[in-house]
C-alpha cells in the first residue's frame, strides 16, 4: 500500500513541480470556442493527432457558425485521424448548433451549461472553465488520476474521487494550475509504464519511486 502523503509533502511537491513545469496546454487553440473543440476531439486520443487535425480545421471553421455550415460530412475529413471520430463529428456539429440557438454563438462560462453541450462531460467543462475562464478546477484524466496515486495524495479508483481528493489537497496556491502540473508530470515523467523517477524532481519524496531512487 502507498503511503498518504502529509500536507508539507504535498505542498513540496506541487512547488517543486511548479518550479519545473509551464503550467500550459498542450493543445494547440487561438480562442475559447477552438479550445472546446480541441478539448472534444482530444477525448481518447493524443494532443498531437488533435493538433495535426485542427491545424487544418481551423483555417477553414473556427467559429460555431462555420462548423455547421461544414456540417458532419464536410467536417469528417479533416477529424478521421483521430479516435472515434463519426461520433466526434455528429457532437461537434451540434454542439455548435446549441451555442449558435442559446448561447448567441459564445462558448458558455458555468458547468452546467457546459455539460449540456453534446461531447462534452466533466473533464472537459473542467479544461474549459479553467483555461478559458480562469476557475480553480481539476480536470481528472489518466495522468492525473495515476500521478495523484503514486504520490499518495489520496487512494482513489475513479475520476471523481481523485478530482474531490485534489480539490481538499491542493494548496490554494497551486490550485489554478494543478490540473496542468499533473498532466504533464504524468505525460513526460510520471509515465505509465518505466517511469522516470532517476530525473524526477519530486523523486525524494514520492513514497512509489523506485527503490534505487533515494532522493
């Protein structure tokens, strides 16, 4: 069993992590509805196969407007590369629709609005609201649910959890950027498989390192 981290350690971790990591997105966006997109097309599949497709899509659709005038098939092409990406294009498409029918064409400030946009669940409304608007969210994927594990932040075995876990751990400090300090950790440090605790710089006190890692 992982040990629980005390709250100096967390504290210490976040500030060595934000010390090393640009709290910032990976995604490639010029504005708040091309995040929200980005952010849909990047469900179940990587930052870069999103980025190589919006590089396309943009020039040619970066408004709601202009997404529904691509409509599904034209919008197909340029999103086949990424995973699941028939149902991508059928929620992208009306999504768009609903912000141009309640929202005048704007992407949405608060949850529950988000949320009831086609495509977009929990995770993603936590991206939005805290890239785009500044609120101090937690947005749970893989990464940050494994990093806050091997910490021993919390033990949890859901999304939800992990996100409820952070948000009472995190020091308000490091709250706005938490999510994105995680994420990248856990991209290129923190690795599912043959992490890199020898370059790790929150190695001396993870309680999972490996243990000829001493710190």
């Amino acid at each position: 069993m992982i040990k629980k981290a005390n709250d100096a350690d967390v504290a210490w971790v976040y500030e060595r992590l934000a010390a090393t990591i640009s709290p910032t997105s990976d995604l490639i966006f010029g504005s708040t509805f091309e995040l929200l997109i980005a952010v849909v097309l990047s469900a179940q599949a990587t930052d870069k196969s999103v980025n190589v497709a919006t590089a396309r899509l943009f020039p040619r659709a970066n408004t709601p407007q202009a997404m529904v005038d691509l409509g599904e098939e034209g919008l197909t092409p340029f999103i086949r590369t990424i995973g699941l990406f028939r149902t991508k294009a059928k929620n992208v498409v009306a999504l768009c629709r609903l912000l141009l029918e309640h929202h005048g064409g704007e992407v949405p400030a608060t949850r529950a609005e988000l949320e009831a946009l086609p495509g977009v669940g929990r995770k993603t409304a936590n991206v939005v609201l805290n890239v785009a608007f500044g609120q101090p969210t937690i947005a749970v994927d893989t990464h940050v649910h494994r990093v806050s594990n091997r910490l021993g932040f919390g033990r949890s075995t859901s999304p939800e959890a992990t996100e409820k876990i952070l948000l009472t751990r995190t020091p308000a400090a490091y709250l706005l950027h938490a999510h994105h300090y995680l994420i990248l950790h856990g991209r290129y440090t923190c690795t599912a498989r043959s992490p890199r605790c020898a370059t790790c710089v929150v190695s001396a006190r993870c309680p999972s390192r490996a243990p000829e890692i001493t710190g």
